[in-house]
C-alpha cells in the first residue's frame, strides 16, 4: 500500500495539480482520476478507494535558500534578452535564490542527468507564448550544461525552437502558438483568429512524448485597428467584428480538447496544462517574495476558472500545472526595466527572469514526469 500511495501521489494527485479523464493501465493496476482529487483504482478485478495524499504542491511558501539558482545566466547562451535581468544590469540577485516548498511534502531538487534519462528518446514539447517560451529556455538551461558542446544542438526557427541532446536522442521544444487555435494574415492585411481551426498547429504537436500546453496572456492583450490582438474572429460559417475575450478563450479551449481527444495516443504521451503566469501592476524596486501572505489576495485572472471549467469536461488525462498562485507570490522576479541591456523607465512585470521563477515550474514538472 505504501508503493500505491507514492504512485499515486507521483501520478496526480498532490495538492492542486489535478489529472483529468481516465488514465492508462500500468501492470495490473488502472487509476482513474477525478478533479476531487479521489483516486480508484482496480486491482486483480476489485474496485478500492484511496483519497489524496496529504501532499499539497502548489500550496506552499517560498523558502530562502542560497544554494540556488541551478546555473548562471552568463553560463546559458540560449536566455532571450528579455529576461537576462543580470547581465542586463540588475543589480541584486536575491530572487534567484529562492526555491518553492510545498505544504505538506517535498519535492526532489531539479537533476540534469536525471531528467536526461527520463527523456531518453522521447521529444518534450512546450506549446504557447513567450511565457512558455521562458519555461522552454529554463529547462533547456538546467540541461545544457553538462552536455559537451558537441553532443547539442539548437535550433530556432519560428514556430518551432527544438534543442537537441544528441546522445540522449531527446528534444525539447517550444511551439509558438499563444491562441493554440490558429491566427492567420489576410490579403486585406486583417489579423483573422479562427476559433475552431487547429490542425495547422497540431500536425507539429502529434507524436510529442510530453506536452505543455499554456494560452492566456495573449486573450487580454489590446492592439490592433480593433483594440485588440485580431481584427476578426471567424467560427464556422460566421464572421464577428468582436466577441467578448473570455467567451472566445473557452470556445478555443474547447477547439483543443477536442483535437487533444481525437489526435493524442494517451497511452504514449503525457499531457499537461500550465495555468496563467500572473502579470503585476508594478514590479519595480521589488526584493523578496510577498511575505504576508495571509494579507495578499490578488484576483485569480478569469483564464483560471474558465481553464478549470473546460478540463474539468475532458474524457482524457490531462494534468493542470496550477502555478497561478505560487508565482502571484514573485513580484520580485519579473525584469522590470532590466528587460534589455539599455533599461528603460518602462517595466517589464509579466515575463520572468531566468534564472528564477520558471526553474521552479520545471522543477514540479521533473517531479511529475518521474
């Protein structure tokens, strides 16, 4: 029974991180998973019961700890500039040395060759925006460095970035799609967001040992001739000039459930959802994580529940990163006006600096993909 607890716990079902739908069979064992965070589970033809661990994952605090960050900034060539605070001129480095406690359990320190391993010939794949593109770069940074120069390769060419790890066989990847559902240019030079079309990007995610998906921060972006990031939205056979941002999210959602439940082998791949990575009205001049926590309660962004709502109807596993509430914790760690090597008085709190933050998503996910 203690093994199961562990398996149990490894799989799903720790804190907030949820597995939706039905999950595979292993040896004699089939778990299904529910939002409750229940677990039954049949063994040689008996159906049991097994209620969550007291393991809490994405309730915790943050914790000093000096022997962070993993790497150097200096030391990983593949950071965008947006989010290279140091060299850019931050002076402090104070929000690298912060690591995430869970209540109730802990995790295992994020290991290269371990993770390596467990990617032996298997293709990782991040899909989303440019937060998802810092979590890509994170994990590329935490692999890279003990791999010889030789035995890697980069390769970035939009949509795509894949870096390979060559004696390992393995890939990480980022796809470049904040809508998930496909954006399009048309002749008249309109931006066209197509609510049920996703075959386009998909047909890059099939196959994909273990996938990513994040869409949030691009629904609430403005700009535009309309004010927002498309011109037109087209589902169907009907055109719209506008649609409310939160009712458009969930039709699109709804677009990738359905191709994750036709076009995912389930019983090959592994399948997650990252929540919104929280923006911050100010950031400047900040120094440590929110300490009083009990005082601090931001609004959750309206991409959580809706994201929630639409898993929660899904007829397949799916696992839900929900690092909303951890990372709301973080104003320090977002570059401000250290997002170029020429700060500006313009700050930058909704990407995050690496090292940082993101480590810390990727090291939840190593737990998880053990």
């Amino acid at each position: 029974m203690g093994m199961l607890l562990l398996l149990l716990c490894t799989l799903c079902i720790c804190g907030d991180f949820r597995v939706y739908g039905s999950v595979t069979t292993r040896g004699n064992k089939h778990f299904e998973l529910y939002p409750s965070g229940h677990g039954i589970y049949r063994e040689n033809g008996a159906v049991r019961s097994l209620k969550a661990t007291k393991c809490n994952l994405f309730s915790g605090k943050w914790v000093h700890d000096v022997s962070y960050p993993l790497y150097n900034a200096a030391d990983c060539p593949y950071i965008g500039t947006q989010t290279k605070c140091r060299p850019n001129g931050r002076p402090d480095s104070d929000y690298e040395k912060w690591k995430w406690q869970p209540d109730g359990c802990t995790t295992p320190r994020f290991n290269s060759n371990g993770m390596l391993e467990r990617l032996r010939g298997k293709r990782l794949m991040f899909v989303g925006d440019s937060i998802s593109r810092g979590q890509f770069e994170s994990i590329v940074c935490l692999l890279q460095a003990g791999i010889p120069s030789n035995k890697k390769v980069m390769v970035d060419k939009m949509p795509l970035a894949t870096f390979k790890a060559l004696d390992y066989n393995a890939s990480v990847e980022l796809f470049w799609a904040p809508f998930l559902v496909e954006l399009e240019n048309n002749k008249e030079g309109k931006t066209i967001l197509h609510l049920d079309t996703i075959a386009n990007n998909g047909m890059y995610w099939k196959g994909a040992d273990i996938l990513i998906f994040e869409s949030s921060h691009w629904w609430d972006h403005t700009g535009g001739s309309s004010g927002q990031t498309w011109d037109i939205v087209v589902e169907g056979n009907k055109t719209y000039s506008n649609m409310d941002h939160m009712v458009a999210y969930r039709k699109a959602l709804i677009t990738w459930a359905n191709w994750a439940n036709s076009q995912i082998d389930f019983k090959k791949s592994m399948v997650f959802f990252r929540t919104m990575a929280p923006r911050h009205s100010s950031c400047e001049n900040e120094r440590e994580p929110v300490q009083n926590t009990s005082a601090y309660k931001p609004p959750l962004p309206p991409q959580v529940p809706i994201l929630k709502e639409v898993l929660s109807g899904t007829k397949f596993p799916v696992g839900l990163l929900d690092i909303t509430g951890m990372s709301q914790l973080r104003k320090d760690a977002h570059p401000a006006k250290y997002d170029s090597p020429h700060p500006s008085g313009n700050g930058d709190c909704s990407h995050w600096c690496l090292p940082g933050v993101p480590d810390i998503w990727n090291e939840l996910l190593y737990y998880f993909v053990g």
